[in-house]
C-alpha cells in the first residue's frame, strides 16, 4: 500500500505507483472528494479537447477516406451474384 507524507505547506507527493495507475503526468488537475465517513477519494479531471489535440498524431498511420469507406460498406451489403 503507498504511503505518502503530507509538507508543512499541505503538499503530498503523489506515489509513483499511484501516478502510474491513474495515468498522472506533471500539470494534470485533481479532484478531491470527502465523504461523509471521512474516506477521500481522488479523481483525476478529464482534459480539454484543445490540450489534447493532436497527441496521436504521430502515432496513428493514415485511415481510409469517407469515400473509401462509403465504397468498402457499398461492396459488404451486395449481394453475391448467382453463376
């Protein structure tokens, strides 16, 4: 179980193993919620589009066109021809 201590200014160092199963990098934005029975739950908050935008980018190979694709499903639904 990770263990963190808490600063005198009220910082925590997030274990790395915790970092690493919530997929924590440098600046992202945290949620803490208490609940009545005095449990804290930490949530990570969802990023913007803008922040995001063009991650992959050099990842993902080239897809298919809407016209390739418009041909790829035209050709599945044909029916087979009788010979």
């Amino acid at each position: 179980m990770p263990v963190a201590t808490m600063r005198s200014k009220g910082q925590v160092t997030i274990p790395k193993e915790v970092r690493r199963l919530l997929n924590l990098r440098a600046g992202d934005r945290l949620e803490f919620r208490v609940e009545p029975e005095g449990t804290v739950r930490l949530f990570p908050i969802a990023r913007r589009v803008s922040e995001v935008y063009g991650m992959l980018a050099e990842k993902v190979k080239r897809g298919r066109s809407s016209g390739e694709i418009d041909a790829a499903l035209a050709d599945s639904f044909k029916k087979p021809t009788e010979g």
